[in-house]
C-alpha cells in the first residue's frame, strides 16, 4: 500500500512538473473558460481569439436587403467557426447591433432575444426580406446610390431570377419588360431618357450599352485630369511689373536779349518761361547713381 502511495505521487508530480520538457504538448485551445460565482447560477465567460472580432457593426440604416444577408451570413459562418453555443450567440448578435438596429432589439421579447433560432428569424424577417416572395424583392428593386447603372442591372437581373422570370431567355414581351422595369427604378432621368429612345429589347443589349457608357465616362475622366495637370503647368508665373514712369516739369528762367525786346509781349511771355519736360527714367537713374 505504502509502494502504490508513493508510485500515484510521483506520477502526479511528473504529469504537473513545469520542468519536464519530455511532457506531450497538449493541442492548442481554442477556447479559454473562466467562473464566475454568483449567488443563483455559474455564468461561464469564454475569452477567445476568433473570426467573431472581425466582425462590422450593423447599423441597419440603409435598409439593403442584400448587405444585411451578406452581414448576417458572415456571422453567421463564423459562429459555426467557433463553435459558439446559442446563448453566445445572441449575445454577440446584440454586441453587434448599434443605431435603429439596437433599438429594434431592445423591443424585442426576451422570450426572443434569448432563443437564437427565433432571434435569427425575426433579424431576417425585418432586414433580409425573409418571408417576402421573389417576386416581391425584384418589384421592389430599386438602384443604390453608392452603385452603377451596370452594377444594378447585374443584381436585377438576380432578383429576377430568384423570382423564375425570363429575363434572358424568355420571348420578347418578358425581357422587355425587365428593361422596362429596370429603366424605371434606375433613378437617373437622363440615362433612362438615353434608354428609352435606344429602345432597347433585352438585358443583353442594356448591358452592352452601359459598359460602353461606364468606359466614355471614365476615358472623360482621365482627359479631364490630364488637362488640367497640363495647364498647371503651362502656365507661366506672371512677370513683374516694370515701374511706372513718372514726369516731372521743370521751369527754366531764360534772361531777356536786346533781339527779343522788340518783340511784342506775347512772344516776350512765350520766351521768358521755357517748361522743358525730362523723363522720369533719366531723373530717377541719376538719383540712384547718388
């Protein structure tokens, strides 16, 4: 018995020994778990390194269905990553709700707020369209502002067929009507005024017709800035003012002669005072010179 003592304490004292290099390595933990006591229940905290921190806040402001279920899809991802259990997940659903988004949790039951399968549904029935038909979204389609006409063409043309129409390759009368459609919520009046007299008969043409307008626009961009940088520098420095030139009138006094004594007094007066005008360039040399 004393044997089997010792024998259990020394293996305790090597599975535990700091010291021992020869231990096994254990596989790195993915997950660190800290108690804390309370007077009814243990709340178990887990401190992790995860995808979950590269997670963006959701404000819900611009109301885009199609960004709130990329949003909610990432987050979705990276729960199953980490392995998180229901009550994390809600919990860090609501850390990343901030704005409207917030406060249309805080309405919720907490009967819901704590249920992740009933929270994930009531996020995606009021930001992602759940439960709405195809064909509603696509009706309902409008172009964003931060998108190009041939970007929102693209995701129509999407939406069109989640709803199962034929927008490529039904008869004439339906993709007109996707033109027409598309021509209709695009918000531009000048491009869709363009649209309407090239009288487009499909997606495919519309396409061909904004990729060519999205390349005038941005070969006018590049002659626009290269002009611009080009008269920035043609253009020379202003040369300095040359100084203004100032005259001044001298008053010489001229003594009479006994020849002009018998002249009569008005040429006497024109003789008496000569004005001679000198230039201000010569007087003003000679007063630097001094």
């Amino acid at each position: 018995m004393e044997s089997a003592g010792s024998d259990d304490l020394e293996r305790i004292q090597w599975e535990y020994d700091p010291d021992d290099l020869d231990l096994p390595t254990a596989a790195p933990a993915a997950v660190a778990t800290a108690a804390v006591g309370s007077s009814e229940s243990t709340l178990i905290q887990r401190v992790r390194i995860s995808a979950i921190s590269d997670l963006k806040e959701f404000t819900g402001k611009d109301q885009d269905e199609d960004r709130a279920r990329a949003w909610i899809n990432k987050v979705k991802s990276s729960f199953m990553r980490d392995q998180a259990s229901d009550e994390e997940k809600c919990l860090t659903l609501a850390d990343l709700l901030s704005g409207p988004a917030k406060n249309w949790y805080r309405q919720l039951p907490r009967s819901t707020r704590n249920k992740w399968t009933e929270l994930l549904k009531s996020f995606q029935i009021q930001y992602c369209g759940f439960g709405i038909s195809d064909a509603r979204q696509y009706y309902q389609a409008r172009k964003r502002s931060d998108e190009s006409a041939l970007e929102y063409l693209h995701r129509l043309n999407v939406a069109g067929l989640r709803a199962r129409l034929k927008v490529k390759d039904g008869g004439t009368k339906e993709r007109k009507e996707h033109v027409d459609h598309f021509i209709e919520t695009l918000g531009d009046p000048e491009l869709a005024n363009r649209s309407t007299l090239l009288r487009l008969s499909d997606a495919d043409d519309l396409e061909e017709v904004l990729r060519a307008l999205d390349r005038a626009k941005r070969r006018q961009k590049k002659s626009t800035a290269g002009s611009s940088r080009y008269r920035q520098k043609a253009s020379p420095s202003p040369a300095p003012a040359a100084p203004a030139k100032q005259v001044r009138a001298i008053q010489i006094q001229v003594p009479d002669s006994e020849s002009d004594s018998s002249s009569d007094g008005s040429d006497s007066d024109r003789d008496e005072h000569r004005r001679f005008y000198l230039a201000a360039s010569d007087e003003h040399s000679r007063l630097e010179k001094s």
